[in-house]
C-alpha cells in the first residue's frame, strides 16, 4: 500500500475521503464528476489505479475505462468491446470471481459478438452487460462504478448527448457512471443542472506544487538525483513566472549537478530538460546547442552500454525536431523527427515510433515531397508490427488512412484492399471515420504546436 507519509498519497487519500463521504451514502447518484486542473490528471489516474486493485479503499467496486471517444453512436460498442477484452486477459479476476461465486454465469463473448451484430448504438447492450457483471460480485449489494477518463475526446457536445441518454436509461440502482471536467471549463454544467437527483459533482482543492516540492526533496539531499529533481522544479517555478534568467540559473546547476554523478544519462537529461524550458522562451541559438551537446552525451552513453540513455536519445530528435520545425527549417525538422523514429526502431521500440513518422511525412508531404514516399512507408510498417490492443488505442488509424489513400493514388489497389483488410480487423468496421477524427485533432495540435 502506498505510505501515509507519501505527499502524494496523502493527496490521494484526500480523494478518496471526497468520495466516501459525499457520493457512497447516496445510491440514486448515476454520474458523479470530478472538477480537476490539468496539473491533477496524473493524480486521478493513480487515484483511478489504486482503486482498480485490491488496496482501494472506497466501498464500491470501480473499473477504469480508458475507452476514447469517438462519436455517441459507437462509444457504447467500444466500452462493451474494451471491456471484454480487459477482463479475458485478466484471469486473476476471472478466477478470483469464479472462486468466490460459483455460479459465475456471466458471458463475455455472448456480449462481445451481440455488439458486433449491432447496427446502431448498443446504449442498451452496455447496461445490460454492467448490470450481468455486476451481478457476478460475490457482494451482490456492492455498487459497480465506471470510471470513463477516455485519451481522447473528439466532441464534446456528443459526450455530453452520450451522457444524457445514459440518464433517460432505467439504469440499474447497482450500475453509475464517474466522469472527469477541468476547471474553468465546466463542459458538463448544464446536463447536471438538469439533473441534480441523479448527478453529482465533487472538488477537492489539492495543492500538488507543495506535494511535488516535498517529494523533490524527500532523500539524500546530497544525493545527484535529489539536486537534479530540485532543479527540474525550480526551472518549472521560473517559467511559469517568466523568468528566463532562473531557468538559466538552474540549467545550469542541473548540468553542473548531473555532470558530476557521473551518469551520462542523467546528465544528458539535464541537457534535454534545460532545453525543454527554453522552449517557452524560443532561445533557439541555446536550445539547439544544449540538444546537440544532449545528444552527443546520449550517444556516447549508449556505446558505454548505459541502457538508460536510449529513451533520453529518442527524446532528443525528437525535441530536436520541434525546435526545428518552430524555426522553419523544415527540411532540418524532417531528418530529426526520421532519426527519432529509425532510433527507437533500432531499440525494437516501435510504437514510440509512429508519432515522430507521422510528423515527418506530414512535414514532408508539401516542402519535401520526394521524402513522402518513404516516410509514409516506414510509418505504416512501424505500426503494423505491433499487437493490435497497441494499436486500438493509438493514432495509428489516421496514419493507416493516409497510407491507405497514397496506395490508391499509386495504383496498388491490391495492396490498398488487403490493407483495409487489416485496418477493419484492428479498428472495425468504422475505422476510416475514427481515423478521420483521429486525424483533424492531430492537425489541431500541430498547428498549435507549430505557433508556440
């Protein structure tokens, strides 16, 4: 279990406190809402995490789904297929349920293929299956909670539709929903105000610059990595505040501090992170020379066979990249982000491989279009080497689509055909919808990425 003295757990349990005494005495809730900040969805998730194992503490049974959203007609197929996919691997749970209750009658594949049979939503079918599961708990009287923190939401508007169907449902008393809003945003307002009996919404004020201040320092202050951790901290504190010449102050005791431990990939780390901040000041004559100076130390660490320095190598293309492609040398940017992908390649990483492909053939499609060609190529072939749960919840369905189309215009219609073939078989039938969607928010965040 996590120690009462860890900052963070302390957090965690201010959650879970929230939670018992405010949403667990009051069984009519049906969707319960978490008004976080940005900074606090890695708290969430842990919270998510703990709660998921046998150390939760709260008395319902709950179950993340990290399900991304992709339209109100097919989200419900895509929990039914997620969930049941999750619990056929999980045979700890399958045995664990099966000991506990011997008639465990609950039938996944029944679900599963009743999904697939379905034309249009499978609202129904979704509730149907929780309440089978549910039904399943050895405490017949223990509530199922689904947490739904989707990667990705393409539309808020349909989220908000998909919710309230879910509200107009008889959904069974045992059955809610919890969902996460940002503050200052308040995406759901107005679907909780319609429905105050059956709706909840819960904010716990959580000071994590305090947490990670504590933890930062939690050690041998004398230690390497408690120094480095200080000065990750205290550059973050400075660029929120503007501060060009701290960050620089600290830079440069992080490179000083991981110089001297001696370990290279903490001390070309301290270069990427150095660098990372600066981004916010686009000193980009610095930037580079910390990312070249960076990437030599990575390098040298791997010929010393210091493992840790590969994922600290990926990296640094790729940082190296986006300084590029914000200065506009476009061609610099390409060759970055291709050596960032062929480098996690060659340490058989391949899914970190797809996004840095993917921003290379687009970079390339309109200022380098010999280099089309084969970054589209490298791309697709990165992707479809791996195991399609990898894939389901990646980006690879917009880069599937982008190769797929470039088949069709060269004239290779077999290929083209065989390659839907396996896009249907890892997304579904919808795939070049969801790879559509998938697609238009990556040019969203490309496009901000690129006027940073």
């Amino acid at each position: 279990m996590l120690s009462e003295h860890n900052p963070i757990a302390e957090l965690v349990h201010q959650i879970q406190q929230k939670w018992v005494e405010e949403v667990s005495p009051f069984p009519k809730l049906k969707i319960t809402r978490w008004l976080i900040k940005p900074d606090e969805a890695r708290l969430y998730e842990g919270f998510l995490k703990l709660e998921s194992t046998e150390h939760g503490s709260i008395p319902e049974m709950l179950v993340a789904m990290l399900t991304p959203f992709v339209s109100e007609t097919t989200y419900s197929k895509h929990i039914i297929k997620d969930w049941v996919q999750a619990y056929k691997k999980d045979t700890k749970t399958q045995e664990k349920l099966q000991a506990k209750n011997k008639d465990h009658a609950w039938d996944a594949d029944n679900f599963l293929s009743e999904a697939e049979k379905e034309m249009g939503n499978c609202d129904d079918l979704l509730l149907q299956m929780l309440s089978a599961f549910q039904k399943t708990m050895p405490d017949k009287k223990m509530r199922l909670v689904v947490a739904l923190f989707p990667y990705s939401i393409q539309n808020f508007d349909a989220f908000n539709y998909w919710l309230s169907n879910m509200l107009k449902k008889p959904m069974p008393v045992e059955i809610s929903f919890m969902i996460f809003d940002h503050v200052g945003e308040n995406f759901y307002d107005k679907l909780f105000e319609k429905n105050p009996e059956l709706t909840k919404t819960l904010r716990v004020n959580l000071d994590i610059n305090d947490a990670i201040s504590k933890i930062s320092k939690m050690g041998d202050p004398n230690s390497p990595e408690v120094k480095f951790r200080e000065c990750i901290l205290e550059m973050g504190k400075a660029v929120q505040k503007n501060n060009e010449a701290k960050v620089d102050a600290w830079g440069e005791k992080a490179i000083l501090v991981t110089q001297q431990s001696g370990e290279k990939s903490m001390f070309a780390s301290a270069h990427l992170v150095y660098a990372g901040m600066l981004f916010s000041f686009k000193k980009f004559d610095k930037i580079d020379a910390l990312l070249a100076k960076g990437l030599r130390i990575a390098q040298y660490g791997i010929s010393l066979n210091d493992g840790a320095c590969k994922p600290v190598l990926i990296q640094m293309h790729g940082y190296i990249g986006a300084s590029k492609q914000l200065q506009k040398k476009t061609q610099e940017a390409v060759t970055a982000y291709q050596a960032q992908g062929d480098t996690a390649i060659s340490f058989q990483l391949p899914v970190m491989a797809l996004t840095p492909y993917q921003q290379a053939y687009n970079l390339s499609k309109k200022k380098l279009p010999h280099l089309y060609d084969e970054l589209i190529a490298k791309a697709y072939q990165a992707g479809i080497t791996l195991k399609n749960e990898e894939l389901v919840h990646s980006g690879f369905a917009s880069i599937g689509l982008d190769y797929y189309q470039w088949l069709l215009n060269h004239q290779q219609h077999s290929n083209a055909k065989e390659t839907d073939k396996k896009l249907t078989e890892i997304f579904g039938t919808d795939w070049k919808d969801q790879a559509k969607q998938t697609g238009a928010q990556y040019e969203v965040n490309a496009r901000e990425a690129a006027q940073v």
